[in-house]
C-alpha cells in the first residue's frame, strides 16, 4: 500500500538506498547507515542530504545508534522478504498450471487466453487451438490431450519393463567392477611384494658379493703387510748394526798413537769382521704390494653383472632356428644366420657377388606363460631388410624405416637410432608384445596380441639384404 511505501522509503539510506543497517542520527535530524556515513565523511565532513555543517570534534565514535530505526528497519526487510517469497510461488503455480494442467480444471493458454486442449508432441508442451496456428507451432505434430497421456504412458510403461533388465545387468557390472578393482589393488600388492623379494635377492647376492670381494682385498692386505714388516723389520736390523759399526770406526780412527791403534784395532778386529760379513744394503730391497683384484679392480660392474645372469630366474628363452636345409645358412649351433654368396654369371657383364639370407625362418612355439628373448639384428643398412616377432605381429625393418605390424595395421616409429639388438617380450595371460631396444632395455613398442586366435605362437623371423653384413643375425645367449 502506499503507507507501506511511505514507511519503506522513511526508512531508506540516502546515500545506499536501501533499508537501513546499523542507522544513525545527526544532530540536523537526518539518518543514515553508520557505514556509509564514515565512508563519505572522507571526502567531506557535512550532512550528506543538507549539506550542513558539523563541528570539527563530532567523531565516528560520537554516532550513537538510532534503535527505534534499527527496530523498523529489521521489520521492513523481513516484510521485502516474505513479499518476495510470495510473489516467486504465484509465478511458479501460475507456471505449473499453464504447462501442466493440474487440479482437473481445463487450463487457461496465458497468451490467448483460451482453454488448452492440445499437447504439441514437436514441442513437448500443451498448447491451445490458435497457438496450433500460430508460426511458432508450424509444422508441429499435435495430438488432443487424453490420446498423447494415453501414448505416453504407454512408453513409460514399455521403458519400465525394460528397467528391471538394466537394473540386473547394472548392478552384475557393478559388481564386476568392484570384483576387478580389488582384484587389480591385490595384483599390486602382490607384484610390489614381488619386486620387493627380487630385489632383495639380487641385494643379497650383491652383498654376498660386496662381502667376498672385499674379505679377499683384506686378506691380500694381511700377506703384504706380513712381508713388509718382515722386510722392515730386517732393515730397521741392519740399520742399527751399521750405525753402531760407523761409530766404533769412527772411535778407532781417532786413536793418534800408533800402539794404541793397534791394540785397538787389535781388540774391535772381531767387531770389524762381523760388520764385513752383514747382508749390505745392496742385498736388500722394499717388498712393492702386490694387492689387486685382477678384472674386479677395473671391471668389476661388468663381471659381477655376468655372474648374476648365472643366478637370474627365469632366464632368456634360448631358441634355436629352424628352417630347410637347402634354403638356409645356420651356423652350427643354428642360432646365426650366416650371409652366402650368389656369383650370376651374365655373358654382357662381369660377375658380380649377390649376399643372400634366409627369407624365412622360425623357432620355439609358446603355448602359455611369458617369455623374453633377444636378436641381433646386426647393421645392414639402407637396403636391408629384417622382420622379428611372432607370426602376424612383428617389429620390421625396411628402407631405413622401422614400424610395428599387425593385423589391426602398421604402426611406423621414429627412432633416433636403429637398434643392433631388439628385445622381445611376449605375455600370453595379458595378451601383449613388446619391443626393446636390448643394448639399454628402451621401451619401442608394444603391440596387443588379442585379435590373433592361433592356441600357440611361434617366434619367427624374416631377413634379406645385398650388401655383407659383418654382424650376423644371432639368437643371443647369456
């Protein structure tokens, strides 16, 4: 009402306008919040409505809180609010009404005010006979009211049947789902406790290792030390004696009488012999150590690394190639393939060596578990050619280009080197190959093998090239 906006605005700051917070009189009769008040008396210290002067001592702090505006301003805002509220739920039931037509009485079109007796399947919403007319609605499929509830339910009831179905099928997922997430926090456990044992078998061996090395670096100590003090000892001896020999020389030199000299040397004569008959310095020598570890003391990485690849389990799988006699050229323990060569004899030219290989060869069939070998593959340049892997799955080497082929297709890689040795991985319970570059054990690739339905798997191995290859291609063995 309007004493209700004369009332509102009475109680409105004029420098926010808005319902007063915190307000506060001046002595010119007019209020304001306290905060904006302190704020403008920044700039100007005056009545901010009659611009009225205030003394030069009125403070902050002497504005004393006008409770009677405090009290009717708390009211008017819970009034604005209540209001507000009120409002929301008219426009929201008015809404409800006109789209969904609730408490059984036909519903009024708010835009022609006639009587909703239509449902727009187009639109989704009902509509009355002229909005069905109308442009916004061209086009549209319709349908009276009770026919497109009746449709619709219908469908509801067709997507219910269904539900339960999902809900089975979901919840068997669900299930599932939780079965593999534990099962994968399990397998971490399990192979973290897996590398941790390894690991410390390997640390045991090397501690073992660390131990006797260093029990024989101690024990030669020991040996040299025991000659060096021998020896020490000996001239430490012999130094004495030749110093007290010098001083008796000396002694028996500075006699000047020619009898007492005489009886002197007479009587240290025996002393003189025996210092004649000594071992000389001459006749000794400093004993040099001898302490060394042979290989270990320079190499000792690289052979204590061999002697661990005698305790490694598992170890590489040591296959040996097969193929026809007459089209292959293994070397005896049919684990390199050797280059021949092919002389062509032409009557317009002269004869000149072609290097062959064998096209195609094959080695040990795997059924079940996981298994790592290794190929050198050698350097045989630009026009060489070389496949390794499994059947349909195979790392390949051709024109300078390396890439991965499958049945799904080829993958080319870029390298920034062509590998001499390639590793290979095979894992059947995970269905997957990889390719390592074995002189550092660099990831190149890994392939899936699921799309393969053979029950075994053969490693196999193609390879040709024109040009010798110094390197030949070998099966490696540790």
């Amino acid at each position: 009402s309007d004493k209700q906006l004369f009332e509102k605005d009475d109680l409105t700051c004029s420098i926010c306008l808005t319902i007063f917070t915190d307000p506060v009189t001046l002595l010119c009769g007019h209020s304001f919040c306290r905060k904006c008040l302190i704020c403008f008396w920044d700039t100007q210290h005056q009545c901010p409505q009659c611009r009225a002067s205030l003394a030069d001592a009125c403070t902050s702090e002497d504005l004393c809180t006008n409770f009677v505006l405090l009290s009717l301003a708390e009211k008017a805002k819970q009034t604005d609010v209540i209001d507000k509220e009120h409002i929301t739920a008219k426009a929201e039931v008015k809404y409800a009404r006109a789209t969904t037509g609730c408490d059984g009485v036909a519903d009024m079109c708010p835009e022609h005010d006639e009587k909703l007796k239509l449902y727009c399947v187009t639109d989704q919403q009902l509509t009355c006979i002229i909005c069905r007319d109308g442009e916004r609605h061209e086009g549209h499929t319709f349908k009276p009211i009770k026919e497109a509830s009746a449709s619709l339910k219908r469908e509801l009831e067709k997507g219910l049947d269904r539900i339960p179905g999902d809900i089975k099928t979901l919840e068997r997922l669900l299930n599932t789902q939780r079965e593999n997430i534990n099962a994968t926090q399990d397998r971490s456990c399990q192979l973290g406790s897996q590398i941790s044992a390894q690991f410390e078998e390997l640390h045991q061996f090397l501690r073992k290792r660390e131990e006797e090395l260093k029990n024989e670096v101690t024990r030669q100590q020991n040996v040299d030390v025991e000659q060096m003090t021998k020896m020490l000892n000996a001239i430490e001896a012999e130094l004495s004696q030749s110093r007290a020999l010098q001083a008796k020389a000396v002694s028996v030199l500075a006699i000047s009488d020619p009898e007492t000299f005489l009886k002197g040397w007479a009587k240290g004569n025996n002393v003189m012999l025996q210092g004649a008959s000594r071992p000389k310095a001459s006749d000794l020598s400093v004993v040099e150590t001898s302490l060394s570890l042979g290989p270990y003391e320079s190499h000792l990485k690289f052979f204590v690394w061999k002697e661990m690849l005698q305790v490694i389990e598992p170890r590489e799988v040591q296959l040996k190639l097969k193929g026809e006699e007459s089209q292959t050229n293994l070397s005896v323990d049919r684990r390199s393939v050797l280059h021949r060569t092919d002389v062509q004899s032409q009557s317009a030219f002269p004869r000149q060596p072609r290097y062959t290989a064998s096209r195609n060869l094959s080695a040990n069939v795997f059924t079940s578990g996981q298994h790592y070998w290794e190929i050198e593959v050698g350097q045989i340049g630009q026009t060489g050619f070389w496949e390794v892997g499994i059947q349909d799955h195979i790392l390949k080497y051709e024109g300078g280009n390396l890439s991965t082929g499958c049945p799904e297709g080829v993958t080319p890689l870029t390298l920034q080197s062509i590998p001499r040795k390639i590793g290979i991985y095979l894992d059947l319970p995970s269905q997957k190959l990889s390719f390592y570059n074995a002189t550092n054990m660099a990831h190149i690739h890994t392939v899936s093998t699921k799309s393969s339905r053979a029950t075994s798997m053969s490693a196999m191995l193609k390879m040709n090239y024109t040009t010798p290859n110094i390197l030949p291609f070998t099966v490696c063995w540790y």
